[in-house]
C-alpha cells in the first residue's frame, strides 16, 4: 500500500480509503446487509494496509456506522481513522448537532471521530449550517476531542465549491473526481484551489460508482490497443494518483477480490507516475465515453419547472448514462426517483414550453420520447 501525506495535516494516509455506503444485501433485492460479511470485507482491507475508512450518519439506512463499529473492534480501531458525516438536512440546531454526533459515537463504539464531515454540501447547505451554528459546534468539539478534523464532502457546481472552501478554515474536503468529472462539479479546478490552500482532498466515486469498471466496446478497444495492458479500475485509480493534490481515494468494494485488486493497484500507484502517452490514452477514452452521449443537456434547468411535472433535466441524465456507461437504469436511483415519483416522459402534452426556455435549443419534446422508450424498455 502507497501512503499519501495529507496536505497541512502533515498526516499519512493509505491512498486507498474504504467507502461503507455500498456493502450489499444478503440476497438480491433484500436490502438488508450482510454484516458479517461486510465486516469482514472492512477487516481484509484494514490487513491489507488501509487506515482511512468512510462513512456517514445515513449510509445504508442508518447501519453503516453500526457495522462499522463492529468491525472496528478486537484491535482494528488503532489502526485507522474513521470519517463520518452530519446529514444537514437533520439538523436545526446545536442540540440536533450534539444529539446525531453522540448517537455516531455510540453506533462506531468510540470517543472520537478523526475526520467529521458536513455531508454533500452546495452553497444552501452551507449556509444553514452556518446559521445553526455547526462551525462554533465543531470548534467546540474539536477542542474537547470528540472530532479531530472539520471537513466537508461535497456534491455542486464548482462556483459553490470556491465560495464554500475559502469561507472557513477547513481541515479536508471530500469531493467527487474521476476521469469523466474533470469539469463536474468541483473538477479539476476545484482539486487544484483545495492543493493549493494546502487542504487535504478525499476523492470519492473514483469509479463513477462502479460504471467505469468495466468499460464498453469503444473503451476496451482503446486500452486493448494500448501495449501495456491494465484492467479499466487500473486505469481510472492509476489517473487519480496521478494527481498530486490527491490524498486518499475511496472505494466501496462488495466482494473480497475487488479489496484485493484495489489493495493491489494502490501498491503501484504515485503522483506523477503517468507518461504522456498514458494521458493522452485517458483523453482518448474519456472522448470515447462522450461520444456515446445521447443529448447535450448541461442540467442548466432552464427549462425546469415543467408545468406538467417531467423532470426533464433527470430523464436526460439517466438517458446518457444508460448510454455512457451501459448502466441498466433499473439501478440508477435518479430513474427510480423518477418512475416512482410520476416526473416521467409519459406526461409531457407537448406544450413546448421547455424548448423556448432551453438555452442549447435542443429539441426536448422529441428527445424526452425517444428517452422514456429506451429507459423503460431497458
Ligand atoms: N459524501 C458523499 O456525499 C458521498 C457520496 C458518494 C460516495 N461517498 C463515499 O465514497 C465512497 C466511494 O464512493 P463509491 O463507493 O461510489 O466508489 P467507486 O469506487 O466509484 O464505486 C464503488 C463500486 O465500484 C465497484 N468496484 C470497486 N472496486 C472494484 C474492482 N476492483 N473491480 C470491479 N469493480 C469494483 C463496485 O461496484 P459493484 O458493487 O457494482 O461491484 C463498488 O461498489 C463511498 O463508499 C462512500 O463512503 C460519499
């Protein structure tokens, strides 16, 4: 295992951090975990030479940090530090601040958290927290040794990012990055403001939540013809390491032999270890992906709110991913959202109201049709 120092901290980290927001259910379609085996996953990687572990008050509705703390007992807690999150949506005041971290506490069996974390912020979240008074709180107990870091994950635009990085002094932030996002949210710049303040950033959905993992045609075809031949996990971790503002990079892995080939992988894996025929390899798949994108919808939202209810930004999302990444959108939450909430392609009455407001002049009505068909007939 690389260990990674982690920006101003002047910390060590393993550059492989174990996400616990995906161990599976004991059968498929049983959403209950598997606890045993989870923990035994979360203890082949902590054997294996990971020390930071991720996980968040709502993870696996609300288990998460239970099972955590029961793996991390017989010794394991020593060997790691654990990141945990407050969900702002759950909070209103310093008294639901103390209640939800005491209760994380308890679920993890510790006295304290390493890294706490508001979860998935955007500029709204931010400035509730602030009028709640979660910085004063998070001060507090940090002086009293319940959390060691004050950090935040992160899920906007990068405007957003900016303004939430430099308005307090932050110990670490979380983002979402991978070869695909270098212009999503925080993206590239927003890695690069957080490294050149000094502050540590954890990387989640490193694999787009597993959709890079295994590549389509027009993608296996480029690393095939590649003269050194890696696996498209290889790839998508050995792009992140390559950044050299990049501390930890999580992943949540179901099954043992995905912790091995990770632990594997980020044996190798150093800032700057990649050639310039590398990158440029990592351009070419990235355009591969793109050019496989069904709409150019930028989920501006213009068009938004559809007087007839179709979340149209949405359907587009799930539509490019299903072709993107051949993801069966039966397992895309915003589909199921979707579906579940009647926001579908099957109520637009063609009032074209989208199209005067859509500043790429794309032709929604058409669109949304074509996509409600492949989606649902996946
Ligand atoms: N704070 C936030 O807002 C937030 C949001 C998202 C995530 N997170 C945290 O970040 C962690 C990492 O994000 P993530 O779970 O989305 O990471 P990820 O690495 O993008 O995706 C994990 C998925 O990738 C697949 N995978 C991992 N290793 C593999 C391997 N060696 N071979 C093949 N497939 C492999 C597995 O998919 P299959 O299950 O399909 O096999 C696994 O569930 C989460 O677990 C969570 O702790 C935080």
């Amino acid at each position: 295992m690389k260990y990674r120092t982690m920006g101003k901290l002047g910390i060590q980290a393993s550059a492989f951090g174990l996400g616990c927001m995906r161990f599976n259910g004991k059968a498929s379609g049983d959403s209950t975990v598997d606890e045993q085996k989870a923990v035994s996953l979360i203890r082949r990687a902590i054997d294996g030479g990971v020390t930071y572990i991720d996980t968040a008050y709502v993870y696996l509705d609300r288990t998460s940090e239970i099972i955590l703390g029961k793996a991390l007992l017989d010794g394991y807690r020593e060997k790691v530090t654990i990141a945990t999150k407050v969900p702002p949506d759950l909070v209103n005041s310093r008294e639901d601040l103390e209640r939800i971290l005491d209760e994380e506490l308890r679920k993890l069996q510790t006295d304290h958290i390493d890294f706490y974390l508001m979860h998935a912020m955007n500029r709204q979240k931010w400035e509730h927290m602030k009028a709640i008074g979660a910085c004063e709180f998070f001060d507090d107990m940090k002086r009293a040794g319940k959390i060691r870091y004050k950090c935040f994950s992160f899920h906007s635009s990068y405007e957003d990012f900016e303004y939430i990085l430099n308005d307090w002094d932050w110990d670490m932030c979380q983002i979402q990055y991978n070869f695909m996002d270098i212009s999503n949210q925080a993206g590239t710049k927003g890695l690069e403001l957080a490294g050149s303040k000094g502050i540590p950033v954890v990387i989640m959905e490193g694999l787009l939540g597993g959709r890079l993992a295994s590549a389509p045609d027009n993608v296996q075809a480029l690393y095939d013809a590649f003269p050194v031949k890696r696996s498209a996990v290889e790839w998508a971790f050995r792009w992140l390491c390559n950044h050299p503002e990049v501390g930890v990079v999580l992943s949540g892995c179901n099954e043992p032999e995905q912790i091995d080939e990770n632990l594997r992988i980020f044996d190798t894996v150093e800032a700057g270890i990649m050639s310039e025929e590398e990158l440029k390899l990592m351009d070419s798949v990235r355009e591969a992906y793109i050019s496989r994108t069904k709409i150019g919808c930028t989920g501006c939202r213009y068009c938004m709110p559809c007087p007839n209810g179709v979340n149209i930004p949405g359907i587009f999302s799930a539509w490019n991913n299903w072709s993107l990444y051949n993801a069966d959108p039966k397992s895309d939450w915003q589909f199921r959202m979707i579906r579940d909430k009647s926001n579908g392609a099957d109520n637009c009455v063609s009032c074209a109201a989208c199209e005067a407001a859509c500043p790429q002049r794309l032709n929604i009505i058409e669109s949304l049709q074509s996509a409600w068909s492949d989606l649902t007939n996946a």
